[in-house]
C-alpha cells in the first residue's frame, strides 16, 4: 500500500472495518479506533464486529443485517450505537457491502459515520411528537367534556323550560279566574300585571325551548297552511297592544296576503320584533308592523324610531346571547335568534337595516308558496342580510 493509500484509509473522514462474512475483524482504519478509544493497528478487546455494540444493536445485526447483506449484498444509512471504551455509547450510521479479497474470500466492507447530532436530533423529534400527542389526547379531552358540558347545559335549560311552561300557565289561569267577576280596579290592576308577567315568563320559555332544539341540531317544528298574513299580523297587533300598553302599534298592509305558513310562529316573529322594537326605540314614537306579499316574497317587518343599531352589533344581530344597550329592560338575547330560525324554517330569511335617518327595520322575508319547487333564500346558518335603509324608511 502506497503511503497516500495508507494516509487515506487510515486518516479518512469515516470510520473504516473490514470483517469476515461471520463478523470476525480483519482490520481497521485510525479513525475509527480514535473515535471508539481503542488502540490501533486492530479495534483492541475486540475480535468481531459485534463485540463494538450495544446489547440492541448486536440483535440487529444478528437478525437484520447478516440476512439483509447474504439477500441484497449491501446496506445503506443503517443506524447502529456502538460502545466506547469507556463504555458510553457513541451513535453512528453506518454503510456496508460486500467485497470479494484478491485470495477469493468473501468479506464485509463497512464504513461508519459519527451521528451524535442526528441522534440528539431524533431525539429532540420524538420527544417533541410524544408532547404534541400528549397535548392533542388533553385537547381532545377537554374539547369532549367542553361538549359533554354544553350538551347538558343546552338538555337542562330544555328541561327546566318545559317544566316551567305548566306553573306559569296555571298561575297565568288562575289570576284570570281571581279576578273573573272583580270591580275593584286596585286589584284588576295587580292581576294585569300578574299576567303580563306571565306572559313574558312564558314567551322566554318559548324562546329557551327553541334555542335548545336549534342547538341540538333539530330543526324548529313548522305546521305550515294556507293563511292571511295580514290577518295574522292585525291578531298578533291586537294582543301585542295589550302586552305593551303605553306603546303606539300601527299596522300597514300591501298585497293580497294569502301565504303558506305557520301561524303561531309568525306570531311568535312579530311578538320578537315588536319587544325589540319597544326595548330599544322610541317608545314615544309609534312601532310599525308591515305586511307585504310581492313578487312571490311574503314580508313581515317591525319598524322603529330611535337609535340606530351600532355598526359592530350588526354582523351578529341574529347570533344567540347577542343584546344591545337598552334604558327600557333587556332579554337574554334570544329573540332575534328565534326569529331567523322561524324565517329559515320557512325557507327564507331575516333581514335588518338602521340608521339615524329612517330608523331601524328588522324583519323576515320568506316565499310565499310552500313548495319543494321554491328554493330557500338562506340556509339557516347561511350569511344574514342587510337591505339599504333607502328602501325601508318607515311610513309616516
């Protein structure tokens, strides 16, 4: 061997071995006995490949990479932890294949790379997966008792609001009974207020149950029928004078009338409406009711004076547990809620506009026909439209 042979084997960059098909060392470069603390010409203490690693790595090679080289004669960025002398252990990578000696005998061709960094880096790898995974398993746990939670809260507020509707009505009957054949007015007066108590009770029961329903991932229950909305409106107008006595309600119709719908549900939508209306406008100006039947499209709108609503409360007017700033008492924040429900029940949608100028309109707007044929305007958790206060100024 030449000397700059010799200066390559022995100094190169890697560590190099040559062993007999069984493993037995035939020799080995500088560099490797350096890295291993063994002294050269040979890996001393050392008669096999095997006896330079660990426990694991000596399986490997045993059931993996004696096979491997007899099948495919070679193998490529295998990872092995040798043992130093001192009895550390030192990572390396390690590429092999198989050589044939000039005397005709089959030997083993290895060289070896130091992986101490890509170790620490795996390492640090694994670790890191093991915590992400850990945090996903806690995320995920919280994310289902987060559910379980809001599941029961939703089911508890359903069932507390069912049990609460048949006292309130009792007490509701029950006033009206006391004070059946009563004169004085003291009295009548109490039992006025008794009711409209009641009522208000109950409509928040009402407004509680559908909340829960809609939020459970039912969809409200809709007995639609041939109706008048404008008659429907003119009844709602009538009780809804009575529920708010000190409050102006006019009623302005157009269009023939005749819808496919709930009853009880629109209802429902201008008793919504008109307690917005009386909550947080004007109560000195009047509430204008409109019903309308145009273009195949059946509106009913609440219309009043007062501030407008701000510009940040828009977007999510029709959110649940969304409330302005009212001086006359305030809900829960379910009322506009139940409302866009009831429009996308009947395939439609709500709609509102408000600026100081022409008030505040807010309202639904549905087909008139109940028909498959008839497409819905808005899916229920679709996008909420706004129309220009231009084209909805209040009646005079």
């Amino acid at each position: 061997m030449s000397i700059e042979s010799d200066l390559l084997y022995n100094e190169a960059a890697c560590g190099l071995v040559l062993t007999e098909v069984d493993g037995t060392l035939i020799t080995a470069n500088k560099t490797l006995c350096a890295w291993l603390g063994r002294e050269w010409p040979l890996l001393d203490g050392a008669a096999r490949f095997q006896d330079l690693l660990t426990v694991g790595a000596r399986i490997f090679h045993q059931t993996h990479w004696l096979p491997l080289m007899h099948m495919q004669g070679s193998l490529a960025e295998v990872k092995l932890d040798f043992v130093h002398s001192s009895g550390r252990k030192l990572p390396m990578v390690v590429n092999a294949h198989v050589v044939t000696l000039p005397d005709g005998r089959t030997c083993h061709s290895i060289a070896a790379y130091v992986a101490s960094d890509r170790d620490t880096y795996e390492r640090e790898l694994v670790k890191a997966r093991k915590n992400a995974e850990e945090l996903l398993r806690e995320r995920t746990q919280l994310q289902h008792e987060a559910s379980e939670r809001g599941l029961f809260a939703e089911q508890l507020i359903g069932i507390v609001s069912h049990d609460l509707r048949n006292p309130l009505t009792a007490i509701r009957m029950g006033t009206d009974m006391l004070v059946q054949h009563e004169t004085n007015a003291r009295r009548l007066r109490v039992a006025s207020r008794i009711n409209e108590s009641v009522d208000r009770a109950l409509s928040l029961v009402e407004d509680l149950l559908d909340f829960t329903l809609t939020k459970t991932e039912r969809a409200l229950a809709i007995d639609k029928a041939s109706v008048d909305l404008h008659a429907v409106a003119a009844k709602a107008i009538e009780e809804l004078r009575w529920a708010f006595p000190g409050v102006v309600i006019e009623h302005v119709a157009r269009g023939p009338g005749q819808v496919e719908a709930d009853t009880e549900r629109l209802v429902r939508v201008l008793g919504n409406l008109v307690a917005n209306a009386a909550r947080y406008g004007d109560i000195g100006q009047p509430i204008i009711v409109e019903s309308t039947t145009a273009s195949g499209l059946a509106t009913l709108q609440v219309c009043n004076s007062g501030p407008p609503i701000p510009a940040e409360l828009m977007p999510r007017i029709f959110q649940p547990m969304t409330r302005g700033e009212s001086h006359h008492g305030g809900g829960v924040g379910l009322g506009l809620y139940i409302v866009s429900q009831i429009a996308a029940a009947h395939g439609g949608r709500p709609t509102v506009a408000s600026d100081p100028a022409s008030g505040t309109r807010v309202g639904i707007e549905f087909p008139v026909l109940a028909s498959s044929e008839v497409e819905p305007l808005i899916e229920a958790t679709g996008a909420l439209p706004t129309v220009s206060a231009n084209d909805l100024e209040c009646p005079p």
